[in-house]
C-alpha cells in the first residue's frame, strides 16, 4: 500500500483491516477493523476527512475524495464496488454501492439501500434507507424487496469480502520481477 502523510496529516490503518499493496491513502484517512481496500483504489483526504467504516470493502479502481472541510464516511459492512467515484458525504451502513457508480458532491446513502451499476447520483441526493437506486441521474426505483438479488447482495457481500480479505492476507505475496513465472506470456 501507498501511504503518504500530507501537511501532517497521515492515513491510520487498523492492523485487522487489509490494505491492498497498489491502493493509494493519502492524507486524512482512517480505515477501520476487518475493512478492505482493494487494489488500485485511490483515497485522497486532502482537505477533508475519510472514514473506512469496520467491515466495509472498496473495490478495485475506486475513486474517493470530497469537498473541501467535509469528512466522507463509509458506514460498517458496506460496498462499493469497481470502479466508483465517491465524491458524496456519507455511504450508510450495510449499504451496496454497485461497479462504476458515482455519487456526486454532497450524496448521503442511508443505510440498507443498494446504488445500481453505473447510476450517477446528482448532487444533493439522499437516498432513503432499504432503497434501491438506479439510473442516470439516479432515482429511487422501489424498495429493497425480501428475498431478491438487492437484498442478498447487501446481506452477504460485505461478509463475503472480510473473509476474502482475511485469504489475502495469509494467501497473497507480491512477487518479486526476478523470480520465474510459468509461460503463457513471452517477451
């Protein structure tokens, strides 16, 4: 991983929280028990704050930033998958943030509510709580329904990356570029 303090601000990493060695955290992050931050996820809390929530993954090429003086937080046990742009204020608990999202300046996602692949949330927007949102710009579609693929996402898609985590944390090493690796590509 890639930590890099900023006018004497600096990331804090929970020892139980995985960090992935191409994830960038610069400035004023804080990234809690049992979260992850996937590879290639840039986190730059410069003049704001940004909150990793325990629990909560960020998947691969995330982008998270906010305006100048807010603190962005994460709440425990969500998503928010590849390839997002969070620019918003606040993600809630539990909630699914799906692949190449983006939540504008000033967004707040309560809790329970699941974000669609590819919506652009304009700014300004609160999502309600148990809600599923879709569409560009992002409006509310119905509820988080019992039993559908929304309501099983947000059940175990956080609980699925802890323990992912937990494999890359005793299962993964960064190769050395001297060591030999198996054909399939030649040079």
């Amino acid at each position: 991983m890639i930590l890099v303090e900023f006018e004497g601000k600096r990331p804090e990493v929970h020892p139980d929280a995985w960090v992935a060695p191409t994830a960038t955290l610069v400035g004023d992050v804080r990234v809690e028990a049992g979260a992850s931050i996937w590879y290639g996820v840039t986190i730059r809390a410069d003049d704001c704050a940004i909150v990793i929530a325990a629990g909560t993954n960020i998947q691969d090429g995330t982008v998270m930033h906010t305006k100048t003086g807010q603190t962005l937080v994460v709440g425990p046990d969500a998503t928010v998958g590849h390839g997002c742009v969070i620019h918003g204020s606040h993600v809630g608990e539990r909630t699914l943030v799906g692949n190449g999202a983006v939540l504008s300046d000033d967004v707040v996602v309560n809790s329970g509510s699941l974000v669609a692949a590819g919506a652009l949330v304009p700014p300004g927007m609160e999502v309600p709580s148990g809600v599923v949102v879709a569409g560009v710009p992002a409006k509310v579609r119905g509820p988080v329904e019992p039993d559908t693929w929304p309501a099983i996402l947000l059940e175990y898609n956080a609980k699925y990356y802890v323990e992912l985590a937990d494999r890359y944390r005793t299962g993964s090493r960064v190769l050395d570029e001297t060591e030999p690796h198996g054909g399939g590509v030649s040079s």
